[in-house]
C-alpha cells in the first residue's frame, strides 16, 4: 500500500503508467476538448498559484456552475471550489467557514484549458497560472439531467416536484476493462449508459413523488402557506477529488428536500485503486489500530479547521464525544480524510464536516 501511495504521489512526469500508448490517446483527447463550447465537461489543471505548484479537478456539472477541488502539491490537501462563469471568465469560490473571509480565484478560461488570474483571500492575492495537464489521469465525460412533475395534474398552481442529476462517465479511450470497473462504482449496478442512469435517478424520484399525491392532505395542498412543503427536491452530482494514476477518488453528493424545515444532503466518496480494480477501505491502507490512534489527530484538524482553542471541549460542537475514522474517506498521495455526513458527528449547521491528515503524521500506520 505504501508503494501504490507513493506510485500516485512521486511519480516522475515522464515515467510511463498503466499503458503508455493508452494516456497518449487520453491526453490527445483531452488536448482537443474545447472547454468554453463544451456545455459540461471534467479537465485536471495544474500549473502554480504564488509560485506553488498546485492540481485543480475541474469539472462543468451543470448550465454555467463549475464545481470540483483544488490542492497544493506539497500538502495534498484537497480544498472544495465551486462557481459559475460567461464567456470564460470564471470566478471560483473556496470553502472556508469564514464568511468574512472569501476565498476565490477569479480569472479567464480559454477552450485549450489555460485558466489564469488572480486567487484572493485572507487579505491578500496571488497570481495563478493553470494548464490542463491530463498525464497519468482518467478521463471522464459530464452528464446531466433535470425532470419535473405537477404534483397535482391539470392544475396550474400544483406543488412541483424537481428531479435534477449529473455524472461523470469514463470517455471512451479508457480500456474496456477499467472503464467498466469504474462505471459500476458510478452507478451501483451494471448500467453501461450515462443517459440511462441519469433518466432511472430522475424517474425513481418522479414515481415516488407521484405516488404520494394519493395520500396528501387536501387542505394543505389548498392551503398556499404549507403547499410550499411540497415544492420536493431531489439532486445527485458526481465529482472527481483525485485523480492521479492507479488512485482516483469520487465524490456522490445526494440533496434532498421532502418536506420540513430543511433539506438533507451529504457527500460519499469511493477511493478506487484502479490498477487492482478495487474499492479501498481504511483497513486496506492501515494498520490495525489505526482508529484509536486517529482519535486524537482528527480531534487536531477538527480543532485546527474550526478554530476552537485546546482548553476547550470540542463535545460543545460535536454530536458525538469523540471523532473515530469511519469507512467514507479520501485518498490522496500525500495524506487521508475522513468525512461525515450532517448529523453523523455534529449538528446540521456544521455541514458535512472533512477532516485531513498527512502522511507525515501517520507514515507509521500506513501498510507497506
């Protein structure tokens, strides 16, 4: 396991990977993808922001929202990014749980793939200049779909109910063998077509909110202060978050709203090692013992990312007493994180909450 993270991490950029002829035709395919006429599309960037090498995953998921991860080289670290774009000029927002401090690269993205500008933030900016660089990279095709239905047929002011879904699909330059490998892990079954999966996502949706009208309270349904809880929402998004040869990590972030205060949603992640053709578990990379002696690390990044100083409890934030690693990480050459789902170990109001940490801290653990 040791060799397969330090394959992703080290490798030279000239060194040849799974099948040499193979990424010559995925990097040429990439090369004539024309990203501004292209309406959804997934590219790797790399390139430098204040001189320090950096790997962005970007993809178009939907009309004009770009969503995806960034990392510095040096910590791997991925960093979610998400924001829109005309015209190629794209304006991409950090995650940070600073409002008052926004985090973003604003700058122009041509149709070769070069995105260059300024990333501002923390008082500051920085020159960044990004080339896609698809070398030892899967590449995916984006898909997507969006449905909706009266919940009430025939009526004008019916509650809707919206159904929208995308996914990223292996292009067809893949070898057979992986591409089918990694579809199955998209769809959960053995679905060989994009449209297919996204129009089965939509309609189980459609069917489930239809079937509900049947028991609907009439007087709430005539009642336009609580129609507006029937005004139901579904959203499936798939994203890449690494992806560097054999290792490629994917991100299924599901939205739902049926009703209520708010909706619910969570991101899971699939960490695949490709040339094995395995989904990887924690257990599969560490040692036994490694979720006890996680403990206090994730309870460091947890302290370290929200800001909460050493003398005191993190149980006033947390749902849960302590914060053990569970089996929805990421996989990254230079470290691991651990994510939770809303709920899982804090309240809604922290969000989905991600956790990393380096190698550096855990060479020991880490299985040879």
């Amino acid at each position: 396991m040791l060799a397969l993270i330090c394959w992703a991490a080290c490798k030279p950029k000239g060194s040849n990977s799974h099948d040499n002829n193979n990424s010559q035709e995925q990097d040429s395919a990439i090369a004539t993808l024309d990203l501004i006429n292209t309406p959804y599309f997934y590219t790797r960037l790399k390139g430098t922001m204040d001189n320090k090498p950096i790997t962005m995953q970007l993809l178009k998921t939907t009309p004009s929202v770009y969503r995806g991860y960034y990392c510095y080289d040096t910590s791997g670290q991925p960093i979610t990014i998400w924001g829109n774009g005309d015209a190629g000029i794209v304006k991409l927002y950090e995650e940070s749980i600073d409002p008052q401090n926004e985090r973003f690269f604003s700058g122009s993205l041509d149709s070769t793939g070069h995105f260059n500008g300024h990333w501002h933030g923390n008082g500051t900016s920085y020159k960044f200049d990004l080339h896609t660089d698809m070398k030892d990279a899967l590449p995916f095709a984006v898909f997507y779909a969006t449905d909706s239905v009266n919940l009430i047929p025939g009526n004008p002011k019916s509650p809707l109910g919206m159904s929208t879904a995308g996914t990223i699909w292996p292009k067809p330059v893949v070898t057979a063998d992986i591409a089918a490998f990694v579809e199955q892990q998209i769809t959960g079954s053995t679905i060989q077509d994009p449209q297919q999966y996204l129009r089965k996502t939509i309609d189980s949706f459609m069917v489930n909110y239809k079937s509900i009208a049947s028991s609907a309270d009439s007087s709430e349904l005539n009642d336009s202060s609580s129609m507006a809880s029937w005004n139901w929402t579904n959203e499936t998004e798939m994203r890449v978050v690494y992806n560097q040869w054999p290792l490629l990590v994917v991100e299924k972030v599901k939205y739902d709203y049926t009703g209520g205060a708010h909706g619910n949603w969570g991101a899971t992640y699939i960490t695949m090692d490709l040339s094995k053709k395995k989904v990887l578990k924690p257990s599969d990379v560490f040692k036994p013992g490694f979720k006890e002696a996680f403990v206090p690390l994730l309870e460091k990044a947890f302290r370290a990312k929200y800001r909460i100083d050493n003398d005191e409890s993190i149980r006033e934030s947390l749902l849960t007493p302590a914060i053990t690693p569970n089996d929805n990480f990421i996989l990254t050459g230079k470290g691991v994180a651990f994510s939770y789902v809303p709920y899982e170990i804090g309240p809604y109001a922290l969000g989905q909450i991600t956790l990393y940490i380096p190698f550096s801290e855990i060479k020991s653990w880490v299985k040879q």
